[in-house]
C-alpha cells in the first residue's frame, strides 16, 4: 500500500508542470472544465452503485448545500490553481495549494471545534514563514502586486485556502454518506459553474481539438487519471490504513512537484524558495503528526 500512495502522489505531482504547459495553449478555465469534465464521467457508474446501496439519500436541501460546495471547492479552487500556475510557476504551484493543513489547523476551530494544539499553532506559524517567503522569493522590497508572479503565488495560497473550506464543510456529508455521493455531487456542479463562467467569457469548449496532439493527450491524462483514477485509489487506500497516514504522503507532492517541473520545464526555484518549500512542508509534518501515545 506505501507504493500505491506514492504512485498517486507521483501522478498528482505531474499536475503543476502538466497545466503549466497547457496552458500557453489554452485558457486556464476551459481547462480546469475539461480535468473535472473528465474527471467525474468515469465516477459516474460508482456514484449509481453507491447511491443504490444507501437506505438514505441526501435531501434536496442537501444536494443543494453540496453544489454550492462544488462551486468553492472545485470553481474558486480551479481558478485559483490554474490561473496561479499561468502567471506563477509549477514549482510554487505544487507547493502553494497543498499547505491545506495549515489552513484547516487555523479554520478547524471556528468551522467544525477541531482544537488546535500548541503543536498546530507552531507548525502554522512556521508554515505562514515559509510562504511568505516562497511567494516573494525572499525579495522583500520589490513586493509588488501587480504584473509579477506574486499576483500568481497569491492566487495558489486562495486556492489552498477555500480547498481547505470545502474539505471541512463537506466532511460532514462524506460522514453521513460516504465519499463517493458529496464528492460526485460537488464535482458535477462545479464543473458546470465552470462552463457557465466560460460561456459568459465566450470561451469556446472546443478549443480543446485545436491544440497539439501531446497536449490534448496531457488533458485526458489530466482528467481520467489523475483526477478519477487516483480518487478511487486514495480512497480505497483509507480502508487500509489511518486518514492521518494517508494524508501525510501529500507532503511527497511538492516534493516530486519540484523535480518534475526542473527536469520538464527547466524551472529553476531560488534560494529564498527552496527554504520556502523546506520550511512549509516541515509546518504540514509538524500539524498532521499524530500524538505518540503513552502505553
């Protein structure tokens, strides 16, 4: 089971370098439609068989509250990640929007009573150090906002930020329901928000058939593997061993993110930044860690 986790942290970390190549070619939110359009079609027989086996399905109240979670966990976050990776890099990119955990050790206490530990409240601290200094690449005085990449760095920590929203908000309908129904659900509506907004921009979906042949081959990857593939796998890996272990192998994103984006796009990260990665993905091991238990 650690070799299958670690293939699906391989394959989520190919995502930055992947969507930074694509989208030279392509609008960022016609490609965010088709990684989610792609992504929940092949879930969709899941979704029957498990709705059949539920005695209880979600209300319409439900159904709604969990669409509306689609639009803030897959339509804002699907902005704030591609539009982040455009004007930022892959490297930030794969580290920026998974620092969830430090969003949720601030959020968790107000939206669902986690407490947060001493523990938490150092690797936060520690953790907002770090991205700081990834998104000004230790560049403290030329902070400007405009037409640099601390316009796209920002955009990857709002992505984290309302992807951390939605994990805590939705937990309770995975509680009651399972994975499979909340999260099919909040995908199908935001992948239509997300064709709704690129209807209004006139965004034509068919773009997709006028770019190359790798990078239409990059989006299919990017919607049936990485994104329903490594689903069902990450959650079937979740019977297998603690949520805290399974979540921990995230910390080998950034990590394999970086590597890739250097070896296929020859991003070269600077100090500043490789501390800044250093030091936040420390943060995120020092808030998941478990507390060691006295026998």
């Amino acid at each position: 089971m650690p070799l299958v986790m670690t293939g699906v942290m391989i394959i989520w970390a190919t995502f930055y370098p992947i969507i930074k190549y694509v989208v030279v070619d392509m609008d960022p939110l016609v490609l965010s439609f088709y990684r989610y359009f792609l992504g929940f079609i092949p879930l969709t027989p899941f979704f029957i068989s498990e709705l059949r086996k539920q005695t209880k399905r979600p209300e319409p109240g439900e159904i709604v509250s969990i669409s509306l979670l689609g639009f803030i966990g897959i339509t804002l976050f699907s902005f704030g990640l591609f539009y982040g990776i455009k004007l930022s890099t892959a490297i930030n990119g794969a580290l920026l929007t998974n620092t969830q955990p430090i969003f949720t050790a601030i959020l968790g206490p107000v939206l669902i009573a986690e407490a947060l530990s001493k523990k938490k409240i150092l690797g936060v601290a520690v953790g907002i150090t770090g991205m700081i200094l990834v998104v000004t690449n230790g560049n403290f005085k030329t902070f400007e906002l405009e037409g640099t990449a601390v316009v796209g760095n920002l955009l990857l920590i709002g992505a984290s930020l309302v992807l951390s929203l939605y994990s805590m908000l939705i937990k309770k309908y995975i509680i009651k329901y399972g994975s499979i129904i909340p999260t099919w659900i909040s995908m199908l509506s935001g992948t239509f928000f997300i064709l709704i907004i690129n209807i209004f921009r006139g965004q034509n979906p068919t773009q997709l058939f006028t770019l190359p042949t790798l990078s239409i081959v990059l989006v299919l990857y990017l919607g049936i593997i990485g994104t329903s593939l490594t689903y069902l796998i990450f959650n079937r890996a979740l019977i297998h061993m603690p949520v805290t272990t399974a979540t921990s192998y995230k910390l080998l994103i950034p990590v394999f993110g970086l590597y890739f984006a250097v070896i296929f796009l020859g991003e070269q990260p600077g100090i500043a930044t490789l501390i800044g990665i250093f030091i936040v993905v420390a943060s995120v091991y020092i808030i998941q860690e478990e507390p060691k238990k006295i026998l």
